[in-house]
C-alpha cells in the first residue's frame, strides 16, 4: 500500500482494534468460464496464533511470507522495501512459539540505491524460488523484481503496457511461483466488482494474461501461494470499517488451461484476525499448512500475527 492508503487504513484500523478493546473479543480480460465446485469439502482447523513483535522502528507491514517445506525457517517482506528471514521455533503440537531472527536486508534498485518506502518502494508480493531466488512484486509503480540475495542489485522484470494502466495503489499485492520457476500474479483490484482478477504469468521471458479468477463480494486479493499439491491458493481481505478485517482462503486446482475446483477454506470473522496480508502453504507432515501473516500498518493498536490453519480432506 501507498502511504496515503497505509495511513487511511492505519486510521481505521485503530478505530477498528478500539471496538475490539471495548467489546472485550478475544479475537483487463474476459470473463472466466465457471469454476466447478470442489468434489470433496476440505476442513481448515485453526492450529495456532503467534503474536509477533520486536524493539526495532523498521519492524511491521509485513505483506508477504514464504516458509521453508520443514515449517521450521520463514522469510517475510514488508511493505516499505525490508526483508527478513530466520529460524521458527514450534511446540510439541507444532504451534509457532518463538521466531528467532537471523538477518535482514533492505531491497536495492537496479543501480544499487535503496528502495524508498513510497510509489518505488512499495513491496507486496513474496515468493521464493526451488533455487532461493526472490521474486517481489510492487503495488506503486507496478512490476516484478528478481532479487538472486536478499542484498543484491534488483533485477526487474519487464512491463507490458497493460501494468501502467492498473488502478492506482491496487496492482500486484500476490505474487506466487510454481516449481518449474513459472510466476504468478495478480493485482488487488481488477477495476469493476464484477469484473475478474487477471492473472498475469510469467515463463520463458515473456507476460501472458492465460486465465482469470471470479470476484465476489467485496474481497480483494492480497496474496497467493502454490501449495505442495500443486493448487493455487489465494488469500483475500475485505474491510470492514469499525468492524475490522475479515480473511478469506480460495484453493483452485491449476492447469495450463486454468483454474477449477474452486474450494472456500477459510472465511474469518470480522475482528477475528488483524489485516492477513501474506499467505504461505506447506505440508506439515499430518495436512496441508496454511502460514498468513498480517500487515499493522505501523499502528500502534494493530499487531502483526502468525495465524496457522491445517488443511484436511
């Protein structure tokens, strides 16, 4: 998010934590062809919520996650161009209970110069290659960014016509990749309610526009993930004011013709989580693991939680 927006959001979403203190909870394409129902209904229990924090200004806006197969490292993205990664502690039930930081780096342009937080600097979308490269996406000025290192020269991808046009503060916040280094993405808002999230993909050097998701409701798309099983998974907010954010979690299976099998994982309450901005998948070894992380927007009153969901058939 832009700083205007950040701050917009910042303002409501204190307004929206408050009601929670005072309640006193504890919480451009064509139409896509129809996504067929999944054939069997998956259940996604809640694992565990790790509330995280550290003594350092540059912590917080956290909007991307990527998590190692093991579940055991992460490497998490914020909004104003730092990256960070480390090691994760978990209990005998597999609950996070510790992160233990080892580094982190702020992302360079081209020339070598640091990404200002603002229109060039606004980073929203994480994945991690099989390789460790680091793809991020941008939502001010929109574009894909190769990064070999945390710390290395930014190595952008190119920009078609059509991601100068995107809607403002609105382009690509998920970004994922497949495990044949293939890149997904797709930008917040697809300029009409009624009108689908273009998924953009990138492979052998070149953008194509190959398939769309459908809208509903007022959710937009904030990030995305494959899983070990191959699926799209795509994680979705919708703000509600005073009553605060809600989540959403789609799973589609994906081919080289499109989505289907569209399955509902996840649908939060309002005030249930704070404002889940990032979604990593894995396999915890008893079901597929869902990893989100949230974006306080640098808000004293917003906090950012690990929330974990285990995936079962």
């Amino acid at each position: 998010m832009d700083q205007g927006t950040t701050g917009r959001l910042r303002h409501l979403g204190a307004l929206a934590v408050a009601a929670l203190l005072i309640s006193g909870s504890s919480a451009c394409a064509a139409d896509p062809a129809p996504v067929a129902p999944a054939a069997s209904v998956p259940r996604a229990e809640h694992v565990g919520t790790y509330v995280w924090s550290m003594d350092d200004e540059e912590f917080g806006g956290f909007s991307g996650i990527e998590i190692s197969p093991d579940g055991r490292s992460f490497t998490a993205l914020s909004d104003r161009s730092s990256i960070r990664w480390g090691s994760i502690e978990r209990d005998a039930e597999g609950r996070i209970s510790a992160l233990e930081p080892a580094g982190r780096a702020h992302l360079l342009d081209s020339k070598g110069k640091w990404l200002q937080p603002g229109w060039q600097g606004d980073s929203e979308g994480l994945a991690v290659g099989a390789d460790g490269t680091i793809w991020v996406s941008f939502e001010g000025l929109t574009r894909v960014v190769r990064y070999d290192t945390p710390d290395s020269l930014a190595q952008p991808l190119p920009r078609p016509p059509e991601f100068k046009s995107m809607q403002r503060n609105s382009s690509f916040e998920a970004l994922a990749v497949t495990p044949d280094g293939t890149l997904l993405t797709l930008p917040e808002r697809s300029g009409e309610m009624t009108r689908p999230f273009p998924v953009w993909r990138m492979r052998n050097g070149a953008w194509d526009q190959p398939f769309s998701i459908p809208r509903s409701g007022d959710w937009l798309a904030v990030a995305a993930d494959i899983g070990p099983d191959g699926r799209f998974y795509l994680l979705e907010r919708d703000f509600k004011g005073l009553l605060g954010f809600r989540s959403r979690v789609r799973r589609f299976d994906l081919s080289e013709n499109g989505i289907s099998n569209e399955a509902v994982l996840l649908d939060s309450r309002p005030l249930q989580y704070d404002n889940l901005e990032g979604i990593s998948v894995w396999h915890d070894g008893q079901g597929i693991r869902l990893t989100m992380i949230s974006d306080d927007n640098f808000g004293m009153l917003q906090r950012t939680e690990l929330v974990e969901y285990r995936v079962t058939e």
